[in-house]
C-alpha cells in the first residue's frame, strides 16, 4: 500500500494503491471503506476501483484544520494490518486434467505430485516468503464440449490453473484466463494460436511445446510428409488435430490424420489410410505410450508389423513420451520383455522424450518414498512420468511468483507470465530453464531399439536452445538398414514455396520451354500430318486418289464367269475414255450389254475384288486436291456404320472425277419401292426406315449433315440393309469451287422449306433439314409413290407453294396406310419451324426400339434359343459347383485340410508322429443321471448347444477338434501342423474360455440343473493317421492320449486338470498362466502322479464357475441329488398342472 499527498491551492489530492490483505476474516477493503467518510472517498469510487487492481483512486477533500499530518497518520495506520498479516497470503493452483475418466492419466497421480510441490514451496523460504501455497484438484471431463462448460465455473477455486490437457479448448481457456487476469500454465497445449503474446498475456508453457520437438527433428532427418495417428478420444483426436494444424503453420505437408479405436477393422483402416497416402515418412501417434500402459498403441504396431509398415519406409513417433521424462536407463519395460511381436515392430519407432541425465525418474521417485514423502505401497509400474511433469510444472509457477514479488509487482496473471522468462531451478527429476522469452529450454533424447532386444539406448540428443539435433555416437537402427527417404530441403526454409526442390523461377522457365516445346511440336506435327495426308492421298493401302490402275470397270449383265478374267483380258477391253452421258444405276450402259464396260460408260467397277460404284461429279477443271478436300476425305474415310455406305476412295483420271463407294445390289430405295415384284408390308417397311434412321443418327452424332437426303440416296443391298450415300457430296463441291448448277425442281422436293429460301438450296444443308428429308421419305415408303404424290400439281407448284406458305403445303397420308403413331411422327419432323423438329433420338418410337429386320428377326429367335440353353447350362454348372463345395467343406470337417486334399486326389495318407502335443479331454458331470432324467432328443439337443458352443470357441485358438463321443469332447493343438511349443498355451486358452462359458450355460429342459464339465489336458509325443476306407478318420494313436483321458476322468468339475508336462510348459512360456499344485493323483497304469490345476492368467478377464463342494453320500454320478430332487419336483408339477387342464 502506497499513499501520496499534494497540496494545491488549499486543497489536498490523496493517491492510495490498493492492495488485498487480510485481518482475521476482514479484508483491508473494508477498513478503506470505513475511513472514506474521513478522507473525503465516497462508496460509489471505491466500487468503482475493486481490490486487486492496480489502478489508482484520487479523492478530492478540503484541508483539514490540523494540516496535512493526520492524512499521513491515517495512511501509517491504515497499513499496519496489511502488513502484519502480508506473510500469510494464500496462492491456490488448480491442476486441471481428466484425473476421474482416463486412467492412464490418473497414474500420474496429480494429488500426490501437487501435494509434494507445494510442501516443498512451503518449506523453501526462498519461494514462500509472504505466500503459502495451496492446491485444488479439478477434474476435465473427456469430452471437450463438457470440459470447456466445466471450465468456466472453475474462476473462483483458484488464483491460477495449471492446465488444461485437452488441447481441444486451449485456446478458449487461455481468453478467458485473460479476462480473468489469472495465468493458465500449461504442459500440454500444443495450438499455435497461443505463442500470440498480444492475445494471450495470461499463457504460458511449463515445457516446450511438442511441435519445436518435432520441427527439430524433420529438419535433421528432412522428413517433412506427416502422416497423424490418434485414439479416439476427444482429448487425441483434439491433439492430433492440433499438432497438425501447427506443423502445418510451419509449411509442412500434413497430409493423413485419422483416429481409431481398439477394434482392429478400425486400426487396420487407419494404417491403411496411411499407407495409401504418398510419401509420408513419419507417422506421430497422438495416443498413450505403449511403454506406460497404451492398450491401443500396442495394437496399432502389431497391425503395423503383420501390414508390412515397419520394413524401414516409415518411422513412427509416439507423442504422449514429449510431454514427461520417460526413463530408459537401468528400466525394463514388460511390453517390450514379454512380446516378441511389439518388439519386432517397436525396431521402427523412435521414442523422443525429456532427458532426466542420470537423475531419471524412477530414481527420483524412488528418492522421494524413502524420505517418505510417497506412500511406500505405491509402486513403481503403479506411476506414469507424467508425475513428474506435474511436479515440475508447479515449481514453474512458484518460481514465476517469486520474481513478481521481488519486483514489487502485483501477482496478476500477466505478470506471472511475463516474470517466468530467464528462469532456473531443479525440478523433479531434471533441470528446468527458461529463455528471455519464458520458452523451456529442456532437452530431449531420442531412445532407439534394435528390434531384437528390449533396452532404450540412447542415439541423439535435441538441443532446444541450440535448435539442433546431435548424435551420442550410437547410430539408428532402422528396420531393413534404410532409413525412410529424406525430401527435399525447401520444406524446411521460412518462406519458400517448395516444390520439391526446385526453384519456383526455375519451374516458371521450364514451364515456358515446355509450353513452346509443345507449340512447337504441334505446328510441326500440323505440317508432318498434312504431308503424310497428302501422301496418303495417292499412295499406301489406303490411299484416296484413284486411277484406272486401281479399278476395273465392268458391265453387271455379265456372269460371274465372265467377271473373273485375268487382268490381260480385262487390259484388252480398256480404251481410252470419250465424252458420254451419265448414267444411273439402272441403266449404266449407253449402249447394249454386249459392248465392253469403260469409265465413259459404265458406273460400277471391282476395286480391291469386290464391287464399287462410281458418283460422277461434274465436268470440270479439276487441277489440284484443296486442303479442304483432303479434310473431307478424311473424314468420309473415317465414317464407318453398318447403315453409311462406305466411302472407297476418288476417282480422278482422264478428266472423269467420282466419288467412289460400295455397290449395293438392290439399287436405291426409290428403285424398290417403285418395283411392284417386290411385296413390302410393314414390318419390312419399318426395317427400311429404321436403317435409315440409324444412318442418320450416326451422321448427325458424328457433326456430318447430309445434305442431300431422299430416298435415290438410299441404297439397298442384298441383304435388305438400306445405307446412306452421297454424305459429303456438297462439301466437295464446295471445297474444289465446282460451277453451280441449279438442281430442277424435282431434284428439290425432299429439301427443307428454310433452305428453299437461300439463294443456293442445292449446296446448303443442315441436320434438321435432314430431318425433313426424312418425314418426305417417309411419306414415300408409307404410300409407295414420289413425294407429294397425292398433291394433283407439278413438281415447280409444290417447291413453290413450301418456299413461300403459309399456307402449309405438306403430303397428305390417310391412317389406313400407317399407324398412328408413324403419321404423328411423319407431321413433327415436316413441322415449318425448324427447331420443333424432334431430334434422332425419338425416332426409336418408330417401332418401340425394337429391331424389325428380316434377317435380325431371325437372328434374334436363335440368340434366344441360345441364350436359354447357356443359362440352362450356366445353373446346372453352378448348382454343382455348390454341391462341390458343400462336399468339400463337408470333408474339411471330417478330417484336417491337408489330410482332405491328399484323399481328394486318391493318395494315401501316411501316419505321422508327432513328438510333442498337447490334447484335451473334457466330459459332462453326472451326464448319466441327466440323461436318465431326459427325453432323447432333450439329450441331443443339450449335446448340440452345448458342442456348437465349444466349437464356437476352438475357431479363435490354433486347435484341431478331433472326436466327440457322447459327452466326450476330445481337442488337439500341435497337429496336423506342428506349432512348436505353443500347443500347451492355445490348449489351455481354449480351456479357460470354454470353462467361462460353461459358467453360465443353461440347459432348455433343465435351466436349474447346472452343467458342470471335467478338463483333463495332457501334452505328449503321439502318432496320427487315417483310418478306414469306408467312412476315414483321423485318429490318434498312443499313451499320450490315455494319459490326457486319465488327466479328464481323474478331474473334478469346473476344473482344468494338467499333468506335470503340460504345466511344466506353461511355466516355461512365462505368459501369466496361473497353476496350482494338486498333489499326488493316481492315475490308471501309471500309479501316483504329481498333477496340477490351471486357475486363470493374468491377462484373462472372464469370469470362471466356482468348483462345487463334493458332498460324500449325496452324489449322483457327480451332481448333488438335491439339485436331481428339485428338478423331478418341478417337472412333477408341470406335468400335474398340465395333467389337471
């Protein structure tokens, strides 16, 4: 408390710094309160300025008639009980974390660890001077939503938190931490929105944060792609999360984090998640160490081990050992000692933890019972590290509120934080420091295994303060001798993009160069094709360009006899060619058949030996072949469709240019529908159109218009499949600048009212032109007469009278000559505007998609024929394919695997000895009595729940199941492949499970009879064979199995009797198997023998049936006779009630 006084034109100002203190129950706030009416302070300012705050309250009041010495009298009063009682202020920490619902993290025994600390600050006249220490433990629920709500009714318990765990709600603690001025020290807090001084002034780390650990280590071993593995948990889940989004803040490439749970679908999900991801090199385990107790962890590396992840590509790091000191000297970890398979797999882990020197934990601990400052019955495994993390970090904060004192400063939070810098003092087990700026400076050590052998052993050592890694001399031992492959340093450079190495600039010049590498290469690929093109045109086996070299015109009168003359015969009918007018393809000749065919009269010749038709193209100077043209032959060499008549080549030799195609032998369809020999009825028809519907369709899909569509451009061929041809006729007309000519009126009736209008409708053409065409063809197969046929006007009247409707001029077509539907669609594809024309895909409403050519008609009645017969033979094929597998599976049964597989093949099965087995023999207690108290089929019932149970149970363990006669049960493990010594554990597994699940099995005709069984087991040599032709077993043979037989007989109910071999096996295997002796048993041919009775194991967990006491005289065959009596009764009974309805 400080006070001034400043006199001023006879009036006085007086500055008093509060300060909390206490007299008795009374606070120094009050006797304040009490003087204000003296010194002139009215209540409403010293509510305005609450106790703690480190402002000041100015009071105005008149001078006193005495003068300025009583105002000093009342301040020196005023303080003398705060400074009486300033050595007995109380400082409580919370140490908040989820002590109640995480068990691992109440082995860090918080209670015990405060309690220590704050005895040790109190008894530390350096650090208690004016202040006791007290604590309070607060329990973090382990959901984070429910520890955040926790969170905030916490702000009265305690002056300052250390904590929280859960990183999940760090960020919002340490707010309100601020808000509160209350510091929030915390060891586990890894988000990196907290190193924001100017947001959180009330923050502070009593260890480094995990992330500086592991950026060192990336950095050393350039390991920069991350892959994050947590438990479930919300407080892992939140820290994978976390330490994600810091090391990403970082630039480093955390591409995977996932959870899992202990269910080993979810584990092997995980790991694969992982292993599909590219170039991770290291994978953090956000989740209890193994080494400590983590259940989950342990899982995880096996799974790792069995899916090939610790072959050296990955190196996994557990994240909990960042946040204590773990010890590695002189310690023996029993996960490591007693599993072989987590020793294997723990060869790819590196463990990093807080180096203790050689004052490790345990010593320290260990140091702490003997003065007595632990309970002595606390042990050791009992203890997680993380005792001494709490330890520690409580002595942080002490320290902190040392250094405010001695600056004379209020012990706010923002003070605490900013006085934790430059600090240093011994901990629990290690060093501590801080740096100028309140950051730990402790080390850390990287423990490394060799995957054979248990110990930790040291190899590097993380200099925080120095920011670097560096080796002890002892070398990593990485799974296979090859550490995970090192990326490239720019991850690891402040503000560089990384781009694997390369310069960005160096990315954006290689870029460009391959930019115009591939500009480049296009244009020279441009000119190389156009000439190859070009080539192509004239030479090759495809060429184009067609000469008299290349074709034989012929005369189709001729027979085909006739046709094939050799090629010297044809040479001698060849002249040179003269002026003669074209003919169609029903009069190809000019002159009669006999005279000899030439390209001046004759269309059709043999190219490549099959039959082709030439379409002449005007008379004209036809020098050079445009690139245009090239471009349409092209594309008319590439139209290929069952539908399209295929486009052979052109012809172009003595001044003759034709589009040469296939010869379709029907003729076109305007020749066949006027051919009154040929009967058309619908289905025909139909067939017709929907070939040229199909045609179209394709030209259309393939940007090609036809232009030119009625029904002479149709053709036929033997097989009734109409084609399209003369596709592309327009464009070369165009492309070679051919002179114009006016088509005639007839020529024009199949065209589209729009391309009427154009000057040139000859040359124009578009795809719903086509469409029109196609409603005029229609027309024409539908009636069988030339468009417009019923229209009694010429055809210039009718190309008149559609270039300038309305009114419409369309083909009339009565509904006698079509169904509905046709005529329907005949009006939408004449329809005047263009763009209401169906499209192509609609025309399969034709005939309801289905096909209707002749020959596809029959086609289809024998693919149905065929189909049947296939499926026919498919179901008979699968219906004995099952009953292959039910017969095999049926004989896997009977007999062992590799026994079934050689009978199958008809081979022998030879006997084989086995020199150590171990085989059980179990029975039903007093069966004979249950069974004389019992329906047949209540017997068989009762063996059939109670056998299905025990097979149930032999599924999970390596054991073969041998026989079973009456309520005998008979298993084997170490045959038919042998299982080293192994045999005794799965056997004795298998037993204690089937001994639990006896417990509480019940039978259905008699739930109050308990089903108590006898386990003999008995390991031994043995010999095992096939026995009989008829109906083969696998049978055992030799003393073995009578001796497990006298081991069963010789037993008791609810006990599992071993012989001195089998319990001399389980004891060497050291896996917690829990044997008891029996003493002395006479066993049949053997005499007295020492046998023993298997009681549990450590790891086992179910609970097992109480054996039953023996009572002499009041046994029936093993049960107890009351139990026989009450059953009677109550079957008596029920048959009376049921007797009496």
């Amino acid at each position: 408390m400080y006070g001034s006084i400043v006199d001023s034109t006879g009036d006085c100002y007086v500055t008093v710094f509060l300060g909390r203190c206490r007299w008795g129950q009374t606070e120094g706030y009050f006797y304040l309160h009490s003087m204000s009416a003296m010194i002139g302070l009215s209540p409403h300012m010293m509510n305005d300025h609450p106790i703690g705050e480190n402002k000041p309250i100015q009071a105005k009041f008149p001078s006193p008639p005495h003068g300025a010495w009583l105002l000093w009298f009342l301040l020196a009063s005023l303080s003398v009980p705060c400074a009486a009682r300033s050595t007995s202020t109380v400082f409580k920490v919370g140490v908040v974390g989820p002590w109640k619902c995480d068990p691992l993290f109440a082995k860090a025994l918080p209670q015990t660890a405060a309690q220590l600390a704050v005895e040790r600050i109190n008894n530390d006249p350096s650090l208690s001077l004016g202040t006791t220490f007290e604590y309070v433990i607060i329990d973090e629920d382990c959901q984070t939503s429910m520890a955040l709500k926790g969170f905030l009714g916490h702000y009265a318990r305690a002056n300052a938190f250390l904590g929280p765990v859960n990183p999940g709600y760090c960020d919002a603690a340490s707010l309100l931490a601020n808000n509160w001025n209350k510091a929030l020290f915390s060891w586990t807090c890894v988000n990196y929105e907290l190193d924001d001084r100017s947001r959180h002034l009330t923050f502070a780390r009593t260890v480094p944060s995990p992330t500086w650990v592991l950026l060192s280590l990336v950095r050393h071993f350039r390991w920069a792609h991350i892959g994050i593995i947590s438990s479930a948990e919300d407080v892992w889940v939140d820290t994978g999360s976390k330490v994600a989004d810091a090391l990403r803040s970082y630039g480093l490439p955390v591409t995977t984090v996932v959870s899992t749970d202990k269910d080993p679908a979810s584990i092997r999900l995980a790991l694969t998640r992982v292993k599909r991801a590219e170039n991770i090199r290291m994978v953090i385990l956000c989740m209890h160490s193994v080494l400590i107790g983590g259940h989950i962890q342990r899982l995880l590396l096996e799974t790792a081990l069995d899916m090939h992840l610790t072959d050296g590509s990955l190196v996994f790091i557990p994240y909990d050992t960042l946040l204590y000191s773990l010890p590695y000297r002189d310690v023996r970890y029993p996960a490591l000692i007693n599993n072989g398979k987590l020793r294997r797999a723990y060869d790819a882990v590196l463990t990093v933890t807080m180096d203790s020197e050689e004052n490790s934990f345990y010593k320290a601990y260990q140091k702490t019972v003997n003065v007595g400052g632990v309970p002595r019955h606390i042990k050791l495994h009992q203890i997680s590290p993380l005792f001494g993390t709490i330890y520690s970090s409580i002595l942080f904060m002490a320290n902190a509120l040392q250094n405010v004192r001695d600056a004379g400063e209020w012990r706010s939070g923002a003070n605490l934080v900013r006085h934790s810098r430059n600090m240093a003092f011994y901990g629990f087990s290690q060093r501590v420091r801080t740096n100028g700026s309140g950051a730990s400076l402790l080390k850390y050590v990287v423990l490394d295994t060799d995957g054979q052998s248990w110990p930790l052993l040291p190899t590097h050592c993380v200099d925080l303060e120095a920011g670097m890694v560096m080796s002890l001399g002892r070398s990593i031992h990485f799974p296979g001798g090859v550490q995970p492959s090192p990326d490239s340093s720019c991850w690891f450079i402040p503000g560089t993009l990384c781009t694997g190495g390369v310069d960005p600039f160096h990315l954006i010049i290689v870029f460009l160069c391959i930019l115009l590498t591939i500009i480049f290469s296009s244009g020279l690929y441009y000119c190389i094709r156009r000439r190859i093109n070009q080539i192509s045109l004239v030479r090759g086996p495809d060429k184009i360009m067609l000469t008299l070299a290349d074709v034989i015109f012929i005369n189709p009168s001729l027979s085909n006899k006739k046709l094939s003359l050799d090629e010297s015969k044809v040479g001698d009918m060849r002249r040179k060619p003269s002026d003669t007018d074209r003919q169609s393809l029903s009069t190809p000749f000019s002159d009669s058949t006999v005279t000899p065919a030439t390209y001046a009269n004759s269309n059709i010749a043999i190219f490549e030996g099959d039959w082709a038709w030439m379409k002449r193209l005007p008379s004209g100077n036809f020098k050079a072949i445009t690139p245009q043209t090239s471009d349409v032959f092209e594309l008319m060499k590439d139209i290929r469709h069952e539908n399209v008549n295929l486009f052979l080549g052109f012809f172009l030799d003595c001044g003759v240019f034709g589009i040469m195609t296939e010869y379709c032998s029907r003729s076109s369809l305007q020749d066949l529908l006027s051919n009154s020999d040929v009967k058309l009825d619908w289905m025909f028809k139909t067939s017709l159109l929907l070939d040229l519907i199909k045609g179209m369709k394709y030209l259309h899909h393939r940007g090609v218009c036809h232009g030119r569509l009625k029904s002479r451009n149709c053709v036929v061929d033997g097989r009734f499949v109409l084609k399209l041809t003369d596709y592309g006729y327009n464009k070369i007309l165009m492309a070679q600048r051919f002179p114009y000519e006016d088509p005639s009126a007839e020529e024009l009736l199949w065209t589209a009212p729009e391309i009427l209008r154009s000057p040139h409708p000859g040359l124009c053409g578009t795809q719903l032109g086509d469409v029109y065409s196609f409603a005029i063809i229609m027309q024409e197969v539908v009636l069988r007469g030339p468009p417009f046929c019923m229209l009694d006007l010429s055809a210039e009247d009718v190309i008149q009278k559609v270039r300038n409707s309305p009114p419409l001029c369309r083909p009339v077509v009565s509904p006698d000559h079509a169904p509905l539907e046709c005529i329907q669609l005949m009006k939408q594809c004449w329809n005047e505007q263009a763009d209401r024309r169906p499209l192509t895909i609609s025309f399969k409403n034709i005939n309801k998609g289905r096909k209707t050519n002749i020959i596809d008609s029959m086609l289809r009645m024998l693919e149905q024929y065929s189909s049947n017969l296939e499926e026919l033979i498919r179901e008979r094929t699968e219906e004995l394919e099952i009953e292959k597998l039910k017969t095999e599976k049926l004989l896997t049964q009977m007999l062992p695997p590799s026994v079934a597989d050689v009978l199958k093949v008809g081979g022998t099965v030879e006997p084989e000895h086995f020199e150590n087995v171990t085989l059980y023999f179990s029975d039903i207690v007093g069966f004979t009595t249950i069974s004389a108290n019992s329906e047949p089929i209540e017997v068989v019932d009762l063996l059939n729940d109670l056998y299905t149970l025990f097979d149930a149970i032999i599924g999970n363990h390596d054991v073969y199941k041998v026989e079973t006669i009456g309520d005998a049960y008979m298993v084997a493990s170490g045959l038919p492949v042998p299982n080293g010594n192994r045999h005794a554990a799965e056997i004795s597994s298998m037993a204690l499970d089937i001994l639990s699940a006896v417990g509480t099995f019940k039978m259905r005709h008699m739930p109050d009879v308990p089903v108590r069984i006898r386990i003999g087991l008995h390991s031994g040599p043995c010999v095992a064979g096939v026995v009989g032709l008829t109906m083969p077993r696998y049978c055992l043979f030799g003393d073995t199995v009578n001796t497990a037989s006298r081991m069963e007989s010789t037993g008791m109910p609810y006990r599992i009797h071993l012989s001195h071999s089998t319990a001399k096996i389980l004891v060497d295997l050291r896996e917690g198997y829990q044997v008891q002796l029996r003493g002395k048993t006479e066993l049949k041919g053997k005499g007295m023998e020492e046998t023993y009775w298997l009681v549990g194991r450590d790891s086992f967990t179910k609970p097992l049936p109480v054996p039953p006491e023996l009572k002499s005289g009041k046994m029936a065959h093993g049960l107890q006779m009351e139990e026989i009596n009450r059953h009677k009764r109550k079957k008596a009974e029920q048959q009376l009630a049921k007797k009496n309805k």
